[in-house]
C-alpha cells in the first residue's frame, strides 16, 4: 500500500455482512475487507493474520480451480498502520447500519484483505471512467436435496430459503416473505429465471444490491434501510437500456426498463465463459436428478398448478455458466446436514483421544493441490474411517460456502462501432454492454459451525410445518365459520 492511500479520506463505507466489513479507495477500484468480531472477542493479530492468509490461500488454490480464475479474486493481505485504522474506523462507524453494530471492525491486528472493486468492470481496463452498473445476487442453495439421512419429507419438496422465509419474518429480520425461489433461477428455464429475478427486485432482502458508479442504488443495507422503489430505479437504468430513445416516465417506461434488465442479466447468468482455467471440468459433474426440480413453495410452480399446468420445467443449466458452476460446488454436500452430524461427532471423538491429529487431518488447511484432490472423492459409501468423515465434512465445508456466496455483474455501455469479443458483450433491444462476472464472499465456512448448522436447519424445517400447519387449521377455521355463516344466512 502506498503511503498516501493510509489518508483515511481517500476511502469510504462501501458495506458488510456477518463476518467482515468492505471500504473502497474513492479513486482506484480497490477494496479493503476487514474482519469484524464481537467486542469482548478479539484475536491476536498473528490469529488475524493467519486467517486471512487461510482466505487468500482457499481462494486462490481451491475456488479458483473449482469456479474459474475469471470469477474469483483472492486478494492479498496487506498490513496497515494502526493509526490510520484508528481513524478510519471512527470515520465510517457512523455510516454503519444499526444491525451490524453488534460486531466491531478488526482496527487492532492491522491486517486486511486488499481485493478488487467487484461492482468495477473487471475485464476491459480502459473503462475504468465510463458509467457502470453492478448487480449483485445472492442466490444461495439451488438444489432440493436427496440424502436418505433425511428425516423430514418437506425436506424433499421445499427448499431451505423458501423454509427459512417462514422464520425470518416472524423474528423480525425481514417484513415480507419474498416469491424469490432458487430453484426457480437456477432452473435454467428463462421463464422462471424471470420470476425469480423480479421477485428479487420486489423484495430484494440481502439477495440482491445494485449499484451505479460504485453507490449503492437500489437494495438493503440492513432490513430497517432498504432503497427499493422500482421507479426510482427505472430512472436511473434508463440512460444505460435507452441511450438515444427519449421513453418517457411512468409506470410502462419503469416496466419496460426493468425487463432490459431482466433480460440482460438472464443472458450473462447462462452464458458459458470460455476463458480462464477452471479444473472442475477434471471433476465428475454431480447430478441433481435425484431430486425434484422444483419447490412446492415457490409461487411460480403454485401460479402454474394453479392453471392446471402439472409440470414445472427445468431446462437445465449450460455447463460452464457461473450458476452451473455454483451449483455444481454446492451440490458437494450429498449427505445433509443429517448425514454429517453423525460424522462430525466420528471425527470429535478421534479428536478426544488424539488431539494432535487435528492438523494431520487438515481441519484449518493448509488449502492445497492435495485438499483441492480431497473433494474429488464422490463415494457415499461410509467405510466407519475418520477420513471418509474429513473428506465429507471438507465437501460440506465448500458446498456451504457456495451456498452463501455472492455474484457481482458488472455493466457498462460499449461505444457505437466498439468492436470487442463477442463473449464479454451483451446485448439488449437499444444499447451494447461489456460485462464481467465475479464472485465474492467465498469465505470457508468453519468446521466448528456443524452442530450450529445441525440446530439450524431443524429450528427452520420445525418453524415452517408449524407454520404451514397453523395457516391450514386457519383456513379450516374460516371454512367452518363460513359454513355456519351459510347456516345463519339461510335461516334468515
Ligand atoms: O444459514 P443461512 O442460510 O441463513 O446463511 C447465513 C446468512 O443468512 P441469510 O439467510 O443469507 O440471510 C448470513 O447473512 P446475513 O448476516 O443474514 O446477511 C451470513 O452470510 C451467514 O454466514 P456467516 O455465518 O457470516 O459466514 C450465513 O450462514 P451460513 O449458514 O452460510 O454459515
Ligand atoms: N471485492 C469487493 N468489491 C466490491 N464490493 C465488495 C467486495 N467484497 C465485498 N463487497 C461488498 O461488501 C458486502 C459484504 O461483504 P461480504 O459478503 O464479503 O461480507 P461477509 O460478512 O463475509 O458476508 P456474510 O454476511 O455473507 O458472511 C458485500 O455484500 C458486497 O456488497
């Protein structure tokens, strides 16, 4: 880092999640993510250090072979001066949304992970002053799964994010339950592709952001703080969809923009990157067809029984698109949660009587070519051995960091007559953009979260029968008031 970027002035709130918080440098497209921590539960700087490194490390050796070197930054970690931290830290704590204020930003170790501006285009360079758009999408998990070790049939049929909306608003964390399903974007099929993505733009919750010129325009920071008028963010995409066409305001200009939008982003989601080295392909692709391709929850399969159509359609994703590729990393946790607990507790016990194995085992990394050949095991057939019980938790591990990962894609109009690769460009009905795609927050999940994400998953299958349960004894009750209510009327 340059002595001059360590002027607290030069960089600004850019925004955070669970985990860490992000400033961008106001003039270079840079980014500095800090870790953030409970107040009384700091760690040594050589602890904060060696956690970040283990970031950079699982980035650059794991995920970028998995997912394409086009689509992750790994960033380096840079050390700061405590001075400037102190400052900075006091300088953007205002910006800071209510809810994340229960954990601090990291100002004491020094370090810090210095990346790219993902809502910058980061494929063509000389655009670096042209207006750009960013539309980040948090998908999470595409997939319904199959494991026999599951107990509950509704796990089968709805998928956890239609699940855990149930849960979510009645703790308060979000007011309405969203229509955004998934499957239904990870379907593949542009129908529902569609759906999906204007149900995001409804109820955006911290699935989708948007971004112009590195500002946030449309999304929530936190569920008290979200912009999210449709008109409002008609007018500002209009110039970008629109250029030369003086489309008026309204209701029909907001439609009509949103759609482009829409539309553009449907094509870049299916579109297969070429580029890049990306070794997955040396790894057998996992199928889905196991299980349903559908969620009985989502609104767009209710609308189609609804008209009598019994079949959702899944047109199955390009290999090579960033959502195939996602979801192929996420489709490595073939047990669920069910199957590992009982192997996290095989490896917890081995560890109670030989505590010094826990680096043999390669719990905390190192993250390597020979970790890396680890996840390629696919067999299920559990052997009673600690190490069919690593490799599994190891998949599971990755497969949950896919889960909770974001993509960034990045837009910027093409110049009339700019002749560039066709397969950076994309086109809508009056305009030409560049793009690039990117991925962000691919953060191992730890290996202490197991029993936590064991707690979790049975709170939130348990809430939602609860809940479908009590609307159903709800809609009995209305019949049978509207039953006496007819009894009453006839009498009368
Ligand atoms: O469990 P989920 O599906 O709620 O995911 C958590 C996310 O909640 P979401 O449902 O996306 O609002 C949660 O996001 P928010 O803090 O709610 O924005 C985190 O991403 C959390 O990851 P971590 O513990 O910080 O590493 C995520 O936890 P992990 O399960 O990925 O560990
Ligand atoms: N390299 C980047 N470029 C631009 N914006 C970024 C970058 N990294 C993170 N961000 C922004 O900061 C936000 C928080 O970052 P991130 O998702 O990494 O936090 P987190 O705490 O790890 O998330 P989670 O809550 O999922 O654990 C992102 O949603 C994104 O908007």
């Amino acid at each position: 880092m340059e002595v001059e970027e360590m002027d607290e002035n030069t960089w600004k709130y850019h925004g955070e999640g669970n985990k860490s918080l992000v400033v961008s440098h106001v003039q270079r497209n840079v980014v500095l993510r800090f870790l953030k921590f409970p107040p009384d539960r700091h760690k040594t700087a050589e602890e904060i250090f060696h956690h970040l490194q283990n970031i950079v490390d699982f980035g650059k050796h794991i995920m970028n072979l998995f997912l394409g070197e086009n689509y992750v930054h790994y960033g380096e970690v840079v050390q700061l001066p405590l001075e400037f931290l102190k400052r900075l830290c006091l300088k953007i704590q205002s910006e800071r949304p209510e809810s994340r204020c229960d954990k601090e930003m990291d100002s004491f170790s020094g370090y810090a992970l210095c990346l790219p501006d993902l809502t910058r285009l980061q494929t063509y360079h000389f655009v670096e002053h042209r207006p750009i758009l960013c539309i980040e999408i948090k998908p999470k998990c595409g997939f319904l799964p199959s494991s026999c070790h599951i107990t509950k049939e509704v796990k089968h049929k709805v998928c956890r994010f239609c699940m855990h909306q149930h849960l979510k608003v009645a703790k308060g964390k979000w007011k309405w339950i969203s229509k955004y399903c998934p499957l239904d974007l990870f379907s593949g099929n542009k129908q529902r592709m569609y759906f999906a993505l204007m149900s995001l733009l409804q109820e955006a919750q911290n699935n989708l952001k948007i971004f112009k010129n590195g500002e946030l325009i449309f999304g929530c920071r936190d569920h008290q703080d979200c912009v999210s008028d449709l008109n409002e963010l008609a007018h500002h995409l209009k110039p970008f969809f629109f250029p030369a066409n003086g489309l008026s305001s309204g209701p029909y200009c907001t439609r009509t923009v949103i759609k482009e939008l829409i539309h553009a982003l449907i094509m870049i989601l299916l579109s297969s990157s070429t580029t890049g080295t990306c070794r997955a392909g040396d790894m057998k692709s996992i199928s889905i067809s196991q299980g349903r391709s559908y969620c009985d929850a989502s609104q767009f399969s209710k609308e189609l029984l609804r008209n009598g159509n019994h079949k959702t359609e899944g047109s199955g994703l390009p290999k090579g698109c960033i959502l195939y590729k996602i979801l192929q990393a996420q489709l490595l946790d073939m047990l669920d949660i069910e199957g590992l607990r009982s192997l996290y507790d095989r490896v917890e016990q081995y560890l109670e009587e030989f505590p010094k194995e826990r680096s043999n085992l390669e719990i905390d990394g190192p993250y390597n070519e020979a970790f890396y050949e680890k996840l390629k095991d696919l067999s299920t057939e559990d052997d009673g051995t600690v190490a069919y019980a690593v490799t599994k938790i190891h998949q599971y591990r990755v497969a949950m960091t896919a889960k909770d990962c974001s993509i960034m894609i990045a837009l910027t109009p093409c110049l009339q007559d700019e002749c560039l690769e066709q397969r950076c460009v994309v086109s809508t009905s009056k305009s030409r953009f560049m793009y690039s795609v990117s991925l962000l927050d691919l953060d191992l999940k730890p290996y202490e979260n197991i029993p936590h994400q064991y707690e979790r998953d049975s709170k939130i299958v348990n809430y939602y029968l609860k809940s479908i349960q009590s609307k159903e004894d709800h809609l009995t009750d209305l019949y049978k008031e509207n039953e006496d209510c007819t009894l009453v009327f006839h009498k009368v």
